[in-house]
C-alpha cells in the first residue's frame, strides 16, 4: 500500500498479537527517508494501544513526558499521538485509539502449535 500524505511504501502484518509495519519513501525528501539519512535503517518507531488518546496524552504531559504535539492527530479512523523520540533512545513511540484502516477484520489469531 502507498500513503501519499507521508510519501511512504508500506506493508502491515498481524504476527501474534503485534502488528509489524514495513515502511520505504517514495519521495527523497519524505519524512521516512529523512529518518534513515539521520538515523540509518532499523526500527522507525513502536506503537501502543490506549483505549483514550486524548487522555492518554493528557495524562503523559502531566507527568512531564516530552510529547511531539499538544494535541492527538486524526488519521482514518484512528486518533494517535507520539512521544519525543528522545524518550526512548531515538525511537519514536506511538500512542494509537482504534485501529489502523487497512487491518479492519483483522483478528487475533491462536496458534494452535503454541498453545
């Protein structure tokens, strides 16, 4: 899938209970690209699940927790807001309410060899 807005490639999996994305630029000068010019590749960033984003980020901002925005931002169906990438030696973390559009359906699945 392309996302226009972020001038991202991306594919998404559902291993276990995790979702994992992959993400490449398709613009030089895209935020994805610019990551990997500073950082070089590896982990972009994880994300979380809250059942409340904006009192999620409220309630971070209270303690003192560096956040990106004051506000959380509304993407598809879901509303999300990031952590100063600082927090977690470099790597920005995601606070997400809802689940991202293109795993509408998706289910948790039980490996029947694990269990």
């Amino acid at each position: 899938m392309e996302d226009e807005n972020f001038s991202i490639r991306f594919r998404m999996a559902r291993i276990d209970r995790a979702d994992l994305e992959i993400m490449e630029s398709t613009h030089p000068d895209g935020l994805i690209r610019r990551f990997i010019n500073r950082r070089g590749e590896g982990l972009h960033h994880i994300c979380f699940e809250v059942a409340d984003a904006e009192a999620a980020l409220n309630e971070l901002k209270e303690r003192g927790v560096p956040v990106l925005s004051d506000k959380v931002v509304l993407t598809a169906n879901l509303k999300a807001f990031f952590l100063h990438p600082a927090c977690l030696g470099g790597i920005l973390v995601e606070f997400v309410e809802g689940i991202h559009p293109w795993l509408e359906g998706v289910t948790h699945q039980i490996d029947p060899l694990r269990h």
